[in-house]
C-alpha cells in the first residue's frame, strides 16, 4: 500500500488545505463553545478536535516540507509520511464528521439558548412598555414601546427612569391623566389608554426598579360602557320602584274610595228602609231586616267588617302610567266582557312594564277592534325597539298561558318595532262563546 510520502503533490496539497481548513473549523468550534457555555462533554470534544487538526495539518505541513525542499523529516513529518495514504484520508474524513456533529450541536444550543440579544428582542416585540432601572434612576433595561410612550409624552427619550415615574405621578405630560398616585391612569392624543404601574426587584442582591405600561384601551372602553349601562339601569329600577309605589297607593285610595261609596249607599239605603219602616202600619213592619241592614253598617264604620274588595280598573292603570311618564292612546273600546277584559288589562299593565324597562318609552299604544266574533287587541310602544328575538318569559309567559287558557292566540314581533297581538273569542255580541 502506497505510503502517504510517496502520494503525488497535487494529492498531498489537497490534503493540506483539508486538514488547514479543518483546523480553522476547529478553532472557531472551541471559541463558540467557550462562549456559549456547553456541557462539560461537549467542550473536551471540541478541545480533542482541535487539537487532532493541528497535529494533522502539521504532520502533513512536515511532509509537504521534506519533500518539497528535500530537508530531513521531523518527529510528526516521520510519523505521518510512513503511514498509508488511506489512513490519512480516514483521519481527515473522522475529524470532519467529529466537526459536523460539534456544528450541529452548538447551532442547536445557540438557537434554544436565551442570550441578551434575544431577550432585548422579545422585549421590543411586546405591545407593552417596559423599563428597568436603578435606584438611581439610570436605565437598565429599555423595551421600543417605552421608548416611544416616553417621546409621546415628553418628546425626548427616557434617561431617567425615577424622574420619568416622578412625573406621571405628578399628572405633568402630553396627555389626559385619568388616574395619578400608586398607579397612573393616561389617554394619549391618539386616544390609546395605558396604565403605569411601578414596583421594587431584589435581583443577586441588587435593588432593581420596573416600571410596566399596559395597553388598557379596550378594557377602559368597556368599563365605561358598563357604567353607563349601569346608570340606565339604576333610572330605569328607580322608574320601577315609582311605578310600583304609585300602583300600591292609587290601589289603596281606589279601595277607600270604594268603601267609602259603599257605606254612603249602605247608609242611605239604611235610611230609605227606616223611612219605609216607619211609614208602614206596626202589624206589617219587618224589624228583622232593617235591624240586619243597620247592625252592618254600624260595623263597617266601627272596621268591624270590610267592604268587597273592587277588582281592576282602566283609570287606575292609566294614573299608574301617568305616574311613570307613559301615557296610553287607546284606539277603539274596551270589552265589556269580563273574561275578556281579565285578559286585556293584564296585557296592557305588561306591555307598560316593558316600555319603561326595555324601551324607556313615553307612548303605549293599544288598539282594539272586533272582527266577526273575535276581538283583536294590538300594543306597541314607543321607545328602542328589540335587539333581537322575544324572549317570552315571567309575564309575557304567564300572559301566554292566561290567553290560551281563555281560547284566544298571542303573537309578538320584534321587528320593525315591539307588537304584542292578542285575539280572543266572544268579541263580536260580548258574550264567551262556548
């Protein structure tokens, strides 16, 4: 087997630059891997590798040397120049692959390692502003968002961190402050809102400050339409509550009235019967009756007994509206039918609940008309209209059940503005029909 001394020129410099760039591969391997602090494995393998390409490219450089200038060969020159040609092939091809494999690592460990650089970077790609600073006030630690808050704010950047919190806190700015203290509350000119926020890290022993501003845009939007919406509610309950108070005391004043009436007729007939009574010859007196007549209504003026409790009334719905700022244009008359008329006022007291909770309306209109032998009665309302399908739960629901209990039908429409339809039999003469 021909020994590498013996191989041709051309073929011993080709092996030359191999082993020379194999050296500088090797070079550059252990210097990334010192810097990038590898496993203990990793830096001996980078160090051996090394180390095997420089005696190779010396070996094969003392060859070259001999040979070329005829000179006596040294030490490595000997070693390598009596070794087979393809055993040198082979330890060039071995310290390529060991070099390929260390390559392949170290891009691995460089690509999964967090440097500075890649930490400043993760930080300027935060919607967020942060800084870091030393008690001082110097900066450690500067993200572009901050940066760029700071410009907005005080058209010049941020070189020092204390003083840059010391004047938020102080409300000074190119800006709307909301909130100033602990925490700082700001609208910018480009009506963006952020939230600054200012605490102490103990970092190896080392006081740190961070200073954090957070994008609260949306969230501040939405808080205020929650108040508002808040506020709507709190009038619209306090409407409610009116309502409901004017209903109890109108009721209250209808039932004295009534007791009232009442007495005065019990009263007058009590009269009229002891007139009679009086006129009468004694043999055809009937004294049990007046004295039954009289011993009532010597009890209701004592409350020793109560007057039939009056039932509902379409003036005292109409006061309850007025008592809400609604008022009720009626078109057409009410039934006379009892049974319809229980299910008509019913209606009409629902539909005004939902006007002054869901529309915050000032109208309710009602209309009633008899087709052959049905009677039709429609509500709408004034005010906003749905914002999507009816929801038919706790009145309307109980309103449905109380329709179809008395044979009639109940439609709603949310679209182009609130209808409620109610057709019951017996309209047309006012009688139920069976």
């Amino acid at each position: 087997m021909t020994c590498y001394f013996a191989l041709s020129t051309t073929a011993q410099g080709i092996s030359g630059v191999c082993a020379l760039l194999l050296t500088a591969g090797a070079l550059f391997i252990l210097i990334s891997a010192c810097s990038l602090r590898p496993g203990r494995w990793s830096a001996l393998a980078a160090s051996v590798l090394t180390a095997g390409s420089f005696l190779l490219l010396q070996g094969i450089g003392d060859v070259s040397r001999c040979r070329i200038f005829d000179d006596t060969p040294t030490f490595l020159g000997g070693i390598f120049g009596a070794l087979p040609g393809a055993a040198v092939v082979f330890l060039l091809l071995l310290l390529i692959g060991v070099e390929a494999v260390l390559l392949v690592k170290l891009k691995h460990r460089r690509e999964n390692m967090l440097t500075p650089t890649a930490t400043k970077e993760s930080l300027d790609a935060l919607p967020d502003g942060i800084c870091f600073f030393a008690p001082n006030g110097q900066p450690l630690l500067i993200n572009t968002r901050m940066h760029r808050i700071c410009g907005e704010l005080f058209h010049m950047e941020l070189q020092n961190g204390e003083v840059f919190w010391q004047r938020l806190k102080n409300g000074e700015g190119n800006a709307r402050f909301l909130r100033t203290g602990a925490t700082v509350l700001l609208r910018t000119g480009e009506g963006r809102v952020w939230d600054f926020r200012c605490r102490k890290l103990t970092v190896n022993r080392t006081e740190v400050r961070e200073l954090i501003a957070c994008d609260v845009t949306t969230s501040y939007r939405l808080n205020r339409e929650l108040d508002e919406r808040n506020r709507s509610l709190r009038r619209v309950n306090e409407r409610l509550r009116r309502y409901s108070r004017e209903v109890e005391r109108s009721t209250m004043e209808n039932e004295i009235l009534t007791a009232k009436i009442q007495v005065h007729d019990n009263i007058g007939r009590s009269l009229l019967m002891l007139r009679a009574y009086l006129a009468q010859p004694r043999q055809e007196r009937r004294r049990d009756e007046l004295l039954l007549l009289w011993r009532h209504t010597v009890a209701v003026l004592k409350n020793e007994a109560v007057p039939e409790k009056p039932g509902s009334d379409w003036e005292l719905l109409r006061k309850a509206a007025q008592s809400v700022d609604v008022e009720i244009v009626r078109d057409g008359e009410l039934p006379e039918n009892e049974r319809q008329r229980a299910v008509v006022i019913p209606a009409v007291h629902e539909c005004l609940t939902n006007t002054v909770k869901h529309a915050g309306g000032d109208r309710l209109y009602l209309t009633l008309r008899n087709k052959g032998n049905v009677l039709i009665a429609e509500l709408t309302n004034s005010g906003a209209p749905p914002r999507g399908p009816i929801q038919e739960t706790g009145g309307l629901l109980d309103l449905r059940r109380a329709v179809e209990k008395a044979g009639g039908k109940m439609t709603t429409e949310a679209a182009p503005r609130f209808l409620l339809r109610v057709e019951l039999p017996g309209g047309g003469n006012g009688q139920w029909q069976r």
